[in-house]
C-alpha cells in the first residue's frame, strides 16, 4: 500500500469511526451505566483497590455496580467481619450514587449453591455398569485399557495404534532421549516461525452410558500452547464429550494429567490428544491411559438415584441392608467445599455382612456422576427442591444486607443440564425447564422483595447464542427457554458478534436491554454495538464488563458509550490486583 492510499484509508477509517460515535449520541445517553465487579469482600485488602475503581466509575458518569461475589451464596457461613466490609462497600456506593446491583441465582458457574451439597450438581446417567463380586467388594466386571500409549511402536516418526497423526517428523516426533515410561515419548515441537495442528487421535469402541477416565503424563519446556493442550473424546456425530481443560504449564516436568468423559448414547468415540494451532517450545506426552472407570464424582440425591441389581434377575439390592452406603467423600471438596476436581481415586461398592450378594455374582449398576467442564466448572440442578431452599435462603440474605431496588440473575453458560430421573421423564424439553427454572427463581425474588427489578445474562436465552440443541452436555434442545423471562426482566445482552440476530430478538419480546460491552477489548467497540441497535426500542444501558479485573479502559468505555467520561488523569489500574481477583476462586 502506497502511502497515499494508507493516508486515505486512515481518513476513511476515521470517518467511519466518527459516523459510530455520533450515531451512538443521536441514540441517547444510557440510562444503566454499569460497571461489572467481580470481587470478593471478605478479604479486607481487596477494599482500598475497590474503592480506588468505584471513584474512578462514579466520576466518569457510571451510575450502577453488579457486584459477583461468591460469598453472595453462602452468607450463613461467611466470618462477622465479611459483613463489616460489605457494609463499608455498601456506604461508599450510597456516597457514590451507584445503584448496587448484587448478583444471586448462580445457575451455570454454581460453586456458591454447591458450597452447601455438592450432591446438588447436574449429572449424567450411568447405566447397568457390568460388576463382579470379589469378597466383600464389587469391582467393574472386564473394564480393560482401551488405549495405551507407550509410545513405543512406530515406523519412523510414525506411531503405531492411533488411526491419525498430524505432520510425523515435522511437527509431532518419536523421542528416544526423553520418555516418563519405555522407550520413547511423543514429542511435540514445531519448526521455527510454522503453528499448526500437532494431534494423534483413535477410535475406540465404547459401552453407551457408560464412565470413562483417561490420562497422560506430559512435560514442557517453554511451551507457548499450553491452554490449546487438550485430550478429549468425540462421538460420531461430532458432539464433544468432555471438555475440562488440562492445566498443562509452560514448563513443566512429567505431570499426569486426567479427563473424565460419559459415552452417553454412543458406542463408539473417537479419541483426541494433542495441540491446536501449536506454537513454539516442545512439548512430549507418554503413558497415555483411556479405561471405564466408574464412581467418579458420584452424585446421590432424590433425582440421581443409585441402582444395584442382579445382572441375571429381577431382585433389587438396598443400600444399608445388602451393601454400605455408597457416597464419594471427595466429592465437591478440591479445592474447597464447592468446588470440583477432574479426577480422583473413586468410592468402592462394599458388601455387609448378612447381604444377599454373592461372591462371584454379576451385578448391574446405574447411578450419575458429575463432570467438570473447562476449570473446574460445575452447574448445579436446574429443579431439584433442596437448590430452590438454598437459592431462597441465600437472596433473603442479600435482600437484608442490601436492600438492593435490582437483582441480577446469575443463569450463565449452563454447560451440563436436564439428565435427571425427574427432569428426563417429565416430557418437557430442555428449553421448557429451564423457563420453569427462571420463573420460579422470580417467584422467589418477588416474594421476598416485590418492588426489585430483575435483570439476567440474554445467552442461555438467545436463539443465536447458547438456546440452542445439545448446547455442551445439555441433553436436549433448548430453544423456548425464553419463554420463562417476564416481559419486564432487563436482559444484560452480552452476545455483541450476533447484533443483527440478538438484539431485535429481545426487543421485540418487549424486553428492555443493557449492552455487556467491553470483554478486557476496545473499548470503542460499543459505539458499533450501540449504533446496532440504534433503531429498536429498549437498548437502555451499557456495562463495563471485565472479567480479568482489568479497569483501565473504564473512562475511555464511558466516553465512547455517553461521552461524559472525564480525562484519564486518575491513576492507572489496571487490575484490582487481588491473584484470586474473581470471587468465586477465594473462599
């Protein structure tokens, strides 16, 4: 590009970004002008660098914060001087002007309601698991390995056993000088200056409804795609069946790493390992491990029930009776009580004595486990009774705290939902409960506060977004899920690359809607997404929305979205500062 037309497409540039931002003027100064915090009041440091960032918001025009704070959900357990900070936080917002919005109802990310019975987390079915009776103890019957990955055989730079693999001898390697097992590993290293996909996959025969565990050790050595490192399995039609991330590091030395996986209706997977989009550093992977193994995580309540049966007959074992409770005590405790691992060494079904099971005798059993999805994410029921007690005990909490005039619902990115007895024979669709899911958490904000309004994230309800069929581990299509929503629920419209399909979609339901703009990018981006919506009824608000508590473009957001933002003479923050900045990752 010759520098005259550099010079002309500049000024074009300019131009087109002017016509955005008085666009966004012509449409009117935002009624909501929010800030989204993610902190955690119960660490008395974090209260300085808050009020830092809440001056700066108030003299740059912001008139409302949403406070996401895990503790919000468990504050019948939280230490006394928990309530000394959040009353200081709530007297410098009354000072401020700033209209708290606190955030309940964590459906989606649910640690909080999960603090309280980690048995309460959605699960998927496991069915008539073949076991055996040794002794007093039953053991899966004929669960062998399904992949062993040594690393060993191999033609070249070829691997043996795996039915495909990325670029052998230019970007994946057989490495006889570093191994954790054998001979040889599996090294991953591109040439300079080249990225690609460096993989080996498989496919396996699997039992349906069945629980599988696979793991790998794998070492670094300045290693740049660590969070692209992933192991997962995939049915044939495409669907991903687990998606915990791996925590692979940097550098490292050999670490084993795990995934936990449901073959849910399938019977054959196909198997993946290894880097998307690779780049540089190397990393090596050996002692690959895929077996069932079930029990892991398992989750006992009402609509989760636990089976045992004789595998050739009709008779049904009780629990107590035939055999001691099974119940996984390390469930929902890694870190903390909340909060879930991958994997972990599982409960082993133990006879008593006095029992009607034999040694030797074949056994079925069916039960549900819970999965973590990404870091440790788990959602919680979307209709068991004890979620609703929990909920509500939680918001008349809040309510006494606060007094809050706005309540945010917390119904976000719900990865794993609808596989319980109860919910599987009701006949309604995915969509259908989770509309009866929202509309009873209004009840029950309602009840105990009649006059608060109500606003929730549009991406569990958007037809273009995450309303969607077999949406994660969802079982079932959830469209219709808006239909829960009362006509005066604000919706907070995060869904900023659909603007042509999301925001006339709420709008025309008649729903007012504030723009979750920001996402740690530029902020001038909002004056495009304002601009979108410019002709429609109802875009009403704007919110500054970090999520790596990154603040430093909040005065250049707000001049963008209202233009009443002050020169940035405050001090740069650009991060609250607090290594467990989000709330939910400190208790």
């Amino acid at each position: 590009m010759t520098i005259g037309n550099h010079i002309r497409w500049s000024s074009l540039v300019f131009v087109g970004s002017l016509l955005v931002c008085i666009a966004c003027a012509q449409a009117g100064e935002p009624e909501f002008r929010w800030v989204y915090l993610q902190q955690n009041l119960q660490v008395t440091e974090n209260l300085p660098k808050i009020e830092t960032t809440l001056r700066r918001a108030a003299k740059a025009g912001y008139n409302g914060v949403v406070l996401a704070d895990y503790k919000l959900n468990i504050l019948d357990r939280v230490p006394d001087h928990y309530f000394k900070n959040a009353g200081r936080f709530r007297e410098l917002c009354r000072e401020l002007k700033l209209e708290v919005i606190p955030s309940v109802c964590s459906f989606g990310y649910s640690s909080g309601i999960l603090a309280h019975d980690p048995n309460l987390a959605e699960a998927l079915p496991v069915r008539q698991t073949p076991f055996v009776v040794h002794g007093d103890v039953a053991k899966l019957e004929g669960g062998g390995t399904l992949v062993t990955g040594q690393f060993e055989e191999r033609r070249g730079h070829a691997f043996s056993g795996w039915n495909f693999q990325d670029e052998p001898g230019s970007g994946t390697f057989a490495d006889d000088a570093v191994q954790h097992g054998g001979q040889s590993s599996l090294r991953i290293e591109n040439p300079p200056g080249i990225r690609g996909n460096r993989r080996v996959h498989k496919l396996i025969t699997v039992r349906p409804w069945a629980q599988y565990h696979a793991s790998a050790w794998i070492r670094t050595e300045g290693f740049e795609s660590t969070g692209s490192t992933r192991m997962f399995a995939m049915s044939p039609a495409g669907r991903v069946l687990s998606h915990s991330n791996l925590g692979v590091r940097r550098d490292q030395d050999w670490t084993e790493h795990h995934v936990v996986f449901n073959s849910l209706d399938n019977s054959e997977v196909r198997f993946y390992l290894g880097v998307w989009d690779c780049g540089g550093g190397k990393l090596w992977i050996d002692d690959v491990r895929l077996v069932e193994e079930p029990l892991v995580n398992l989750v006992r309540r009402p609509g989760c029930p636990l089976l045992v049966q004789d595998a050739n007959g009709p008779t049904v074992y009780v629990e107590g009776r035939d055999f001691a409770e099974l119940r996984d005590p390390q469930l929902g405790t890694t870190p903390w009580k909340g909060e879930f691992d991958v994997y972990h060494q599982p409960p082993v079904l133990r006879l008593l004595p006095g029992s009607r099971i034999r040694d030797g005798q074949c056994l079925h059993v069916s039960y549900y486990h819970a999965v973590t999805i990404y870091d440790g994410q788990v959602p919680c029921s979307l209709s068991e009774p004890k979620v609703y007690e929990v909920v509500e005990d939680q918001v008349r909490r809040v309510q006494e705290l606060f007094r809050p005039n706005i309540y945010f619902l917390s119904h976000d990115e719900i990865r794993v939902a609808c596989w319980s007895e109860p919910e599987r024979q009701s006949g309604r669709t995915a969509g259908q409960q989770l509309a009866a899911n929202v509309h009873r958490c209004v009840e029950i904000i309602r009840r105990i506060n009649p006059k608060a309004r109500l606003c929730i994230w549009s991406d569990m309800f958007d037809p273009s977004h995450n309303a969607v069929k077999d949406f994660y581990l969802v079982n079932g299509d959830l469209a219709g899920s808006w239909e829960g929503l009362p006509q005066d629920m604000i919706i907070v419209n995060w869904n900023s690359g659909k603007p042509a399909q999301s925001l006339p979609f709420f709008a025309q339901r008649g729903h007012v809607q504030v723009l979750a703009g920001y996402y740690d990018g530029p902020p001038e981006r909002i004056c495009e997404w304002l601009a979108a919506g410019r002709n429609l009824n109802g875009i009403r608000g704007v919110m500054y929305t970090t999520w790596r508590g990154d603040f430093s473009h909040l005065e250049a957001f707000a001049e963008h979205a209202w233009g009443q933002a002050v020169a940035a003479s405050s001090p740069a923050v650009t991060a609250l500062g607090d290594p467990a900045f989000e709330g939910h990752l400190n208790p």
